[in-house]
C-alpha cells in the first residue's frame, strides 16, 4: 500500500469495557479513554492540535472541555459532536477533516456514552392534545402524531419494519434468519474482553426470548449501558517523522464518508435506513479504491438483529436480495468469507451511544494490527465500519493494514 503525505491515519486507538459504571461519569470514561489512546500512539496530550468529542446524553455540556480538564488544557480547538448513533464516528470524521484541511498534523477524538438502564429512545408519542384533535398544526401540518398509526419512531419498531419489509421483498427470509445474527454476534462476543456481555446462546433460546417488536426479540437487541473509545489521528506527513514501531502499528483511513437522508417517498412516513447508507458505503468504496470483496472484516450497526441483515445488502456484502442466504452461508462468522461484528456487535458487546461510533474503528484497527487476541481475524488487512443514527446520520469508514 503505498504511502501518501495527505493520508490520515490512525495512530493510537482505546476502549474502556462496555458495560454499567454507576459510580462513574462522561468525564471518567472519557478521559479513561483519551488517555490510553494518547498511550497506544506513543504521543501526548500536547502533541494534539484539534479534539472531537462525541457525546449525545449532555451534548451541551461542553464534555470535550470537561475532559480536558481531566487529561490537559493546551487551547487546541474542541469540537462538541452529538449526531445520534453516528456520534462518534463523526466525531472521529471533524478530526479527520481538520487533518485534510492542514490545519491539524494530529487530533484527538472521543466518543463517551453514560446511558444506565436507559428507556427507550426516539419515541414520538402522542400529542398532548390527544387524538381527537384534528386541527392542522405544526412545521409539517399534521393534524396528529402519526406514531403507532401510520409509522413508528421508536427504534425497535422502526427496525423491525423495515426488517419486515426487506423479508417482504425478497421471499424467503424468515425469523429464524434474522435470529441467525444475534445468534452469531453472541457467540463472537464469547471471545470479546471488551463486550458488555460475553456469553452464547442458542438459537432456540434467541426466538423463545421475550418478543419486543417482531421479528426482534429481546436477545436480538442491543442492550443500553456505559463506555467510551478514543482514537488519536495523524496525518501522512507527520507520521513519516515518527518511529519505526509507529509507523508499524498505524492504520490508514482510506475512506471517511457521512451522508443524511436524501428524500425518498417512502421515507416521510417510516424512517429510511436503507438509502443513506447504500450512498455511504458506495462513495466509500469509491473514495478507498477497494470492493465489497476487499473486506476482511466489518463491524456495522446491529443495533437489532434485523438492521444487521438488512446491511448486509446496503453495504453490498451480498447479492440484491441475498441477505438471507448470506447468514445462512456462514459468510459473516469470524471463520466465514466476511467476518460481520467479531467484537459481538451492539447487539452483546453495547451501545453507548456516543462511543459506538469510535469502538468500531478501536475493534477493526485492533485486528489490521493483528493485536485481537482470540478473535483475531487471520491476515486481516482491510476493514470496514458503519453506524446510523436515526434522523439520520450514516458513517462509513474503511481502513487498510500498513505496508510492512
């Protein structure tokens, strides 16, 4: 892979355990974070000249700052990020862009979530007014909230119909399919320190679990919880004048990509998952100069079983349609053709929302490295990460192993 002085690559990469810290705060994990990144790059805090932090729960708290304080007050510009799921990822992109521009050789980002036993997010719920009122009212003229009547915007429901949809499009896919995935990301998860839950179950207890929103049950979902990632970038020129073990151990973004909704009919009632991150993953593709069967592993947004499957086809793992048989192939096992969610994905490794984002790029780093330990995915030298955030946000990044 040749070496260009515009490049940006990744220079140190940290994750804290998912999981529930009651006792602890976005400042704690965050700075956790930041400072074990700053570590793994062999550099330190005053060597950065741009931070991102990524933070949806207190996103005008000023938490980059906050963790400054916890880690070094250089007066570097701190940028505040909150973009739903896709938080962190773009956080990871202000950085990589300030690295583009020149205006940075070397930045700092974070992605920290303190969620708890959060509830549900993204409900609409009804108006106040009730149901019965039917004057037009509002940006958008309603004459009521169309949740639960005409759509949902509670994310397993949105999940689960457009999981319904795609098996309504393409015969053939079924519920056992799609618990086929939480089936699989459980087992990875097994082989995951770092996962908020690291135990296997067998198909037969995923579909007898608790139904949620059908076809997802409740071990098809992934869990709220606490934690943060952080990754340090650097720029192609400067990391030329860094030491050899750096140099090594970097990994390249070949491609960084955020795209929203465009408008689609079908999208003003139900959330469209599908089209921002077909858009995203090709204009990756593109910008990387690889293809979909370049990929040695991904790590996409599982936030259900049925969003998983769904991706499979957005990011063109698969044939048009072939999202079914592509899980019951074995292609996206850790031993299988395009190992899917190695980490055991949102679905058992967790969602802090704000730290999603990152701990994708942390987990397909760590295997280019060759560092996973009993999840290392053998000669792992291109990754791709993706993660959507309703509203909607999607982030595609594809990274690439350093020439030897």
């Amino acid at each position: 892979m040749a070496k260009s002085s515009d490049d940006v690559w990744i220079l140190g990469a940290s994750m804290t355990k998912f999981g529930r810290y009651p006792g602890r705060d976005v400042v704690d994990l965050g700075s956790e974070a930041a400072l074990a990144a700053l570590s793994d790059g062999d550099v330190k805090i005053h060597d950065m000249q741009v931070m991102a932090v990524g933070n949806l729960a207190e996103a005008g708290g000023m938490v980059g700052q906050r963790i400054q304080k916890q880690i070094g007050q250089t007066g570097i510009p701190v940028y505040n990020v909150a973009n739903a799921c896709a938080t962190g990822a773009t956080a990871v992109r202000t950085v990589y862009m300030a690295i583009k521009s020149g205006e940075a050789d070397m930045g700092l980002a974070v992605g920290v979530e303190v969620m708890g036993k959060a509830g549900l997010l993204g409900s609409a719920g009804r108006s106040k007014e009730g149901p019965n009122v039917y004057e037009p009212s509002g940006r958008y003229g309603a004459v009521m909230s169309p949740e639960g009547i005409l759509g949902t915007g509670v994310m397993p429901g949105v999940f689960a119909q457009a999981g319904m949809e795609y098996a309504y499009e393409n015969d053939g896919v079924t519920f056992e399919q799609f618990a086929k995935v939480a089936e699989k990301n459980h087992a990875h998860s097994v082989l995951n320190p770092l996962a908020q839950y690291q135990k296997a179950f067998s198909l037969e207890e995923i579909k007898a679990a608790e139904m949620v929103a059908y076809p997802n049950t409740l071990l098809m979902c992934c869990p709220t919880g606490d934690g943060a990632a952080a990754v340090v970038l650097v720029s192609g020129e400067k990391l030329a004048s860094l030491s050899d073990e750096q140099r090594k151990r970097a990994v390249k973004i070949s491609a960084s990509v955020l795209t929203s909704d465009p408008w689609t009919e079908r999208g003003q009632v139900q959330p469209d998952v599908n089209t921002l991150t077909r858009n995203a993953a090709d204009a990756a593709y593109e910008k990387a100069g690889v293809s979909p069967q370049d990929l040695d592993l991904v790590e996409l947004h599982d936030c259900f079983a049925t969003a998983e499957l769904l991706h499979y086809d957005n990011l063109r793992l698969c044939e048009p349609g072939g999202a079914g048989d592509f899980i019951d192939s074995g292609a996206p096992r850790r031993d299988g053709r395009t190992p899917v969610n190695v980490s055991g994905g949102l679905i058992s490794k967790g969602h802090p929302l704000g730290a999603t984002g990152v701990a994708n790029l942390y987990e397909v780093a760590t295997h280019l490295r060759g560092e996973a330990g009993d999840r290392q995915v053998p000669e792992a030298k291109v990754g791709l990460t993706h993660v959507i955030g309703l509203g909607s946000a999607c982030a595609v990044h594809i990274l690439e192993k350093a020439a030897s």
